[in-house]
C-alpha cells in the first residue's frame, strides 16, 4: 500500500559542472574495468561537445537520432550496437548527452544490456528485473524531468501505443545540471520542452493520486516555471539554471499525469509529433479541463512570442482521427487521475475528435 520511492543517487549543479565529469567517472573505471558507452544528441556530432568530454580510446560513442521520440525498434537497435561493440565486456558506465529523448534512449537500453528480450517486453510498471549498469545523465535541455525520472518514453508503433519503462532501475545514478550547455538551444524548442515540466507537475497535483512530497515538488516547480516564461528573457543564465533545477524537480514529481499527456502521446504516435510541442497543442485545447492553467499557458506563449501554429490536423482521415483517440484513450491511469472512473463519458471519441479537429 506503500510505495518505497527511489530518487537520483547524486546530483552536482552549477554553471560549468561538466568539467568535473572526470572525478564522477573515474570511481566507476575503478569499479568495472570496461569501456563507457556514451549517448550523444545527434544535435551535436561534428561539435566541441565530444571533445570536452573525458573519453578513452575503448569508449563508445553512439550518435541518438532525435529527430523522432525512441521507439521500440530504436531502443532494441541502439541495444544491439551496444551489445556488440562491447563484445562480451561490461560497461563500466552508461551516459547520455541531449534531452528527453537521448536520456530515455539511454536508461531503456540500460535496461535491456542486463535484462533478455526487447523493449516492448519492458513497457509498463515493474517489468525490469536487473539493475542496468551505473548511469549518469548530462541533461543539454530542460523540460522532461527524464534526467531524475524512473521512466524511460518509448513508442511501440505496432501496439500504438506510448509508454515507458517504469521502474527502479531506470533511473539514473548521477545527474550534472550544467545550465551552459542549454545557450544553444533554438528558442522555441527551449520553449516546447522546458514548458513540459509546468504541464506534467499541474497534471499531477491537479489529480486524485497525489501525496505531500509530489505535491511540493510539484508546485515549486511549476512555481520557477512561471518565473522563467512570464520573465523578459526565458533564456538569461540565471533562467535556464532555474529552468534545469525546474526540470529536475518536476522529474522527481511526476507520478501520474492527467488528460494532457494522453492527448500529446496521441499526437506522438499518429503525427509523430515531437513531445512537447505535442503536450502545447494538447492543453490549448482543454481549457475547459485546465482552465487556470490554460490561462496561464496562454500568457507564457504570448510573452514569448512563441509559434503555435493552427492547422496541424486540417485534411486527416476519419482513420487518422480515429488513431489519434484510440492512442489517448488507452491511457486509462492519467485519465482516471484527472477525470475518474467514469473518464469514458467525458472523454468520448466525438469530444476527443472535436478537440484534434480544433487544433
């Protein structure tokens, strides 16, 4: 009756903390003598990024596409590389360089260097039953929580159906909160992804599943959410420190979300949608749902100025729009959160419809 809740071993934060990534990783090297396998955004191949980092000639660097959310295919292939580039070795450690997507990239494939079979095998709550190697999350983007999470997002297109590794041992060992490596980030993807920490805490503290300790992390989250996007510059300095601790914090807090996410993770899976530009045109169409939140969502965008364009399911098919409820609605948990038991005469598939028509 008594969840026994697990967070991050360590966290170091602070403006040019990745140059002490050396003194965190060395202990392990001692510990397992056997290459690092480091996740990097393909953002940053060709980059300094590589070359900062302290690598050995036996490491392993593996380049994540993110130009879409992890799949179930993708994870199994990215598995499958590592696998065979350690040849029979384990790995003293596993890193993850980028944002949601690279992070959850790393952890599922984590899971499945300790774990037989493939990813979708793993989909759900409690399914993993192996440690995964030692793991340390370099966040390069704030907004997912993934860097303190224990979920790992995957699309399992065949099922259609976004959902995660949801367990212990996905969660990352150590984490580096090093608010330099977010000055690149383009505007509006800094936007759509940090903005995902104000929706998912809302989401949970707004529902029925809901205890102190998610409650506070919650709500001084969302708190230094308001404080970067109703600010002048989101992207000052001291904003995307805030922006990374807001992220972190919100990783921490997210338990169960409500009706936003189910509608994203079908924007997701039929559109392919990235996640938070999804969860954007998600909430802009619940403000009957979320009215206060809705409001403020609204005042963010406008202060930043930041694109949203309409239209996005202008010309789908009655099949498509019937895909997009089918993938929102199986997500059964976050929408008994916010709605209850009786979550199927609110959300029916002509009021689900009319909101993707109104998008």
């Amino acid at each position: 009756m008594y969840r026994n809740a697990k967070n991050v071993g360590y966290t170091m934060i602070g403006k040019g903390s990745l140059d002490q990534l050396g003194d965190v990783l060395n202990p392990q090297r001692k510990k397992v003598d056997g290459p690092a396998i480091v996740f990097i955004d393909h953002y940053f191949k060709g980059g300094a990024l590589a070359a900062r980092l302290p690598l050995e000639s036996r490491d392993i660097v593996i380049y994540v596409d993110t130009t879409d959310e992890p799949t179930t295919e993708s994870v199994d292939g990215y598995a499958d590389r590592a696998k065979a580039a350690l040849a029979g070795r384990t790995a003293t450690a596993l890193l993850a360089f980028g944002g949601g997507s690279t992070m959850d990239t790393c952890k599922c494939v984590g899971n499945l260097l300790t774990n037989p079979g493939k990813a979708e095998d793993y989909q759900g709550w409690e399914l993993v039953r192996n440690p995964a190697p030692y793991k340390i999350a370099v966040p390069t983007l704030s907004g997912t929580g993934s860097e303190s999470s224990r979920t790992g997002i995957v699309c399992n297109e065949a099922k259609n159906l976004k959902l995660g590794m949801n367990s212990d041992f996905t969660m990352f060992d150590q984490v580096i909160l090093d608010c330099d490596l977010t000055a690149s980030v383009p505007r509006n993807q800094y936007f759509y992804t940090g903005i995902d920490t104000y929706m998912h805490c809302f989401e949970s503290i707004s529902g029925s599943y809901r205890n102190a300790v998610v409650d506070a992390l919650a709500d001084k989250a969302m708190s230094m959410c308001k404080e970067v996007f109703l600010s002048g510059d989101m992207m000052s300095e001291p904003n995307r420190e805030k922006m990374m601790i807001a992220s972190y914090l919100g990783g921490m807090a997210a338990g169960f979300v409500g009706t936003v996410h189910p509608v994203s993770a079908g924007l997701s899976m039929v559109l392919h949608m990235p996640h938070g530009i999804a969860n954007c045109y998600a909430l802009a169409v619940q403000e009957d749902i979320y009215p206060d939140e809705h409001r403020e969502f609204t005042a963010m965008i406008e202060k930043q100025g930041i694109d949203l364009p309409k239209g996005i399911c202008d010309g789908l098919t009655d099949a498509q729009y019937d895909a997009l409820y089918e993938a929102s609605i199986v997500h059964e948990k976050p929408l008994t959160n916010r709605l209850g038991p009786d979550f199927r005469k609110i959300f029916t598939k002509e009021n689900v419809i009319g909101r993707f028509r109104r998008m």
